[in-house]
C-alpha cells in the first residue's frame, strides 16, 4: 500500500487549518477555510469535517492513504472521549466531536487542546524532532503548555497536564490575581498580557520611560524598548524572563527533558529574552538535571497545531 | 504454570531488606540481612545475591516462578543500563550491577533509584493501588520524590525526574543554600531537616518557646509542641507544609495526578500536618487540576522500597 499520512485540524475562533503530515512530522500541504463559529455549533462541525476532506482532495494523495484525522482546539475536553465539555470562544458546549467526525470521515479521530497539540507538533515535526523528552512554552496573550515524555503527550488524570502558565510561582508578596481566579500564576508575568500590563502600570506610576510615549502598548514595544535600552522595560522582560527561568528550572528537577521548547509571540524576542532565561534556570537547577539540556526556540510558528493535531494518530 | 513472583531488594547502608510480591503488589514475604558495606563493592553485590536467592529458599516458591528481581538503591544511576555511577553511602562506584545479579541470578534484574521506587511501591501495592497518575513525597532527613504516570515510573531524560525536593520554590529573600548547593530548595525548609534548623534557628535567636527545653532538637519535637500550641513551633511547621502545598499546587496543574501520596517520618503528625498542605493546596490550584484529586498518607511504611523494588519487573 502507499504511504500513508496523517490529516490535523486546527479549530480556531475565526478559521480553521488543515494539514497533512507525512509519518515523520513533516508538513506536506495546508489549507484554511473560515470557522464560521456564529452560524452555531453544526456548521463549525460540518466545516471541521469538509475542509479535513478538501485538504486531501486537493493533493495528490487519496482518502484511503489517510491513517487518521487529529484535531485540536481551544476548550475544556474529555480527551479519551473526543468531547468538547467548553469551548468559550465558539460557543460550543457537550459536542461529541470524535463521535461526529469519525461517523462523517470514516477515520480514526483524536481530539485534544490546542495548547497540547501545538506542543506535540514541535516535539513531533518542530524544534524537538527526534527527542523524546520536552516540555513546551508558548508565550502568547497567555502562557500555554505542553508536556511531552516518551513522545506522547502527558495528559493526566482528567486531562488537565501540562498548564504550565497556572503554576503558582510568583511570591504571594509580589502577586496578582491571574484570569483563572488564582494568585501569581506565571502567566500573570510571562505572558503578552503580563509584561503590557506591568508596563502600563510603570507608565501610570510615573517611572522614567521610553514607554510613556506609546499610545498603546504592545508586548513588542516594551521587549524593542528593553533591547533600546530603557530602564524599565528591561526591568519589565527581566522580571518575565526570571520567573520563566524558574519555571523551566522546577520543571527540568521534576521531569528532566531534554528541550525545553518555548514558542508563541513574545518568544520572538529572540537571544535578548533567551539568554536570560537561560541566566535564570543555570542558576536554581542542579547539574545533574540540566546536564545536556536545551533550551530552544519553537521552529513551526503558527503551523504547531496542524503538526501535532496530524501526530495525535501516532503520538497522542 | 504457577503464579509468578516478583522479588525486590531494597539496598541500605546498615542493611539489605528484601520482599516478594505477586502480581497485585502484594507483600507476601520478607528478610533481611546486613550491607556490610565496609567490606567493600564485592561483598555488597554478593549480600545482595545471597538474600535475593535466600527469601525465596525459605518460602514456598520456587526459584522457576520468579519472574525478575528489582533493586531500588541510593545514588547517581544510569538507569536503563543498571548502572550505579556513585553510591556515596556504599562506597560504591561506577558497578554494572544489573549486569552482575543478571549473571549471578539469571534473572530479568532492573534497578531504580531508592525515591522513585519507594513511589512506585506506594503507586502500585499502597496508597495508591489501582491510581495510574500519582506524585509522592517522602518527608524524611531530605525530600525524597517520585513520579508515576499511567502506573510507570517517570523518569526523564537522564534518569533525573522526581526530584521534588529540589524544586526551588522558597522565594529568594527567605531561600537559605540547600545540601545539593542551589538556594531555596523546598528541601530546606519541608524536611526533618529544614524543620530542625528552622527551630534551631528560633531557640538560638531566643524565641519564646518550649523546644528552648529540648536538649537535641528533633522533627517530631517541633511537630508535637506545634499540636500543643508553640507558636514558633506552629509558625515552623506551617512554613513546612506552606512550601509543600505549593509545590503540590504546582504538581497539580504541571502533571495532574489522581493522588498526592505522602510518606515519611515527618508524614506521621498526621491530620495536623495533612490538613495545612491541603489547605494552601487548595488556595493554589485551579479547580479543574484538584477535582477529585486526592492528598493521602502512605501505607506501607519502610515496605514501600522491597514493593516498588519488586513493582520495576512490571511497572519499570
């Protein structure tokens, strides 16, 4: 039989990505069509499943080459079911979404969440091809994540694994509540939103700042601005970067990868932010466990989701 | 055929303990006999040889139904390999000593490290019999851990994983330098140790309190003047089980296990200490990570080794 490839569906608020992927995590075609989320949960459902068939329609390869169709998205799951229980941005509650698409496609279905999947897609097919062990940071409006160990994902006992921005590491003296309803989550630092509103805060409160002439501030303004050299934008990507460093350096003691992955917006900051990530987990993580380990950029951009919605089939 | 065993050997520095289990991690026998380890590496490897053929001569099964022998020992190991790099209470250093007991018994032998298997023991014939995701802390003269996901040991990508007690979750303003030489280490302050010299520490400074009565300071001294209603005392293992709340807050969101089992001397105050740990766990973790989520004490006591050590055959 010809070789056989693997379809992933990336559900987004506005679109949704189709990709296939050949076994080996390499990304062969793309495809996006509207997710048309206000027209109610049956029509993202048939545009899930139409655009999973037109992606492969358009290629040279047949339905029958198809080992699979994984999917990802935004939500609270019952991942070994393939149910979506809440996914706030469509408007989409209790849909057995496994169930729908292997009765429309006629293929094995793997659902699991965007944060998780895109994490998989650079461990599979991404920065961490080939190694076994890594743990993902995606940098964005939040801090999303994923834990990869033996190549598959770690999902826990109800599917909760891997929510790396609500770890509680900000002292309680220092730390404010976190969307999630918790004190001094990560992401309340680390993320976009963490770093706009620690510069904000330091416009309002009069500090000294290239910022304070910044009509709206943007996570890449205080990240140029520190890199310019001012003051306080560096004491604001300072602050992000140490308690990412500590994160990473709790994570390598407790399940010692050997990359750690970190993706998303603010990652594009570059060396600037790494090196002092970089700085953070020398300093708290043991020898033993930091011996051999990297840390490095994620590689797939916004294709991580097609990546690892197609590697569910093999990895999930 | 008739049912198979499994034999565990638990290697201490004073005295070799070892067990057999069936199938269920059940504990059907045990012996035990001395290290003798200033007699050097040979006599250690042969004691452990000799026991491990000995527990099964003295019960009714025959050497036919072993099915493998786990060792669970102290020190740097190459895991995969049953390698002890360094075993500083033995002396013991750079040995193949999966490759000897293999010849000598001509057994399956798998070996692991003293933490992850007392874990395993706990996950698979105490506490946790029947949970596939459980993290375990071992509150002793350090903070021992181990991991189990879908009822393996995790072990990462050099053997490291697991080392709960080196996360550094105390803030740097109050971190003190911990035994490994990384500062703040939940070790120096959720340990017997950490809880002894954090009352040393009280008594030197000439806190009002009765432990100034107490000639050597022990762990359970402070935990029983703080159940009599010390305040240094009552701050002191508050700050104890403070620490180790949050870092069970963050196990939580990170890896989700079903349960928290907990074990060690300084595990037996019991409710008094359980129920602070709960309580910050509870504050710290998002309610989707602690739903149904479990903080239980462990069962097996000093068993917990030759158990988890007999568990690798299987679960290794």
């Amino acid at each position: 039989m010809s070789e056989k490839i693997y379809v992933g569906v990336d559900v987004g608020g506005t679109a949704i990505k189709v990709g296939i992927c050949n076994a080996d995590g390499q990304l062969l075609h793309t495809y996006e069509g509207p997710t048309e989320a206000s027209k109610g949960t049956d029509t993202i459902l048939q545009n899930i499943a139409k655009y999973a068939k037109q992606i492969v329609v358009e290629s040279d390869f047949e339905w029958e080459q198809v080992d699979g169709v994984g999917v990802g998205i935004a939500g609270f799951l019952d991942i070994p079911n393939g149910i979506v229980k809440f996914a706030p941005n469509l408007k989409i509650e209790n849909v057995n979404l496994k169930g729908y698409l292997e009765q429309e496609l006629n293929k094995t279905v793997k659902v699991n969440n965007d944060a998780n999947v895109a994490a998989l897609g650079e461990a599979w097919g991404g920065a961490g091809k080939g190694i076994a062990h890594c743990v993902c940071y995606t940098l964005g409006t939040g801090v999303g994540g994923g834990i990869i160990i033996d190549g598959k994902i770690v999902e826990g006992y109800a599917g909760m694994a891997g929510e790396l921005g609500h770890m509680a590491i900000v002292p309680d003296l220092e730390a404010i509540q976190c969307g999630c309803g918790k004190m001094g989550c990560l992401e309340t630092v680390s993320s976009a939103t963490g770093i706009i509103r620690m510069a904000k805060d330091a416009v309002e409160r009069g500090d000294r700042t290239t910022l304070s002439q910044v009509e709206d501030i943007m996570a890449k303004d205080v990240l140029d601005a520190a890199k310019a050299g001012d003051e306080v934008a560096i004491r604001i990507v300072s602050r992000a970067a140490y308690y990412l460093g500590k994160s990473l350096a709790m994570m390598a003691i407790v399940l010692n990868p050997q990359y750690f992955i970190i993706g998303g917006g603010v990652s594009k900051a570059g060396d600037f932010l790494f090196d002092q990530i970089r700085e953070v987990f020398e300093k708290y993580t043991q020898d033993q466990a930091k011996e051999g380990v990297k840390i490095v950029a994620a590689t797939l951009g916004n294709n991580a989701g097609v990546v690892g919605a197609a590697g569910l089939i093999l990895r999930g």
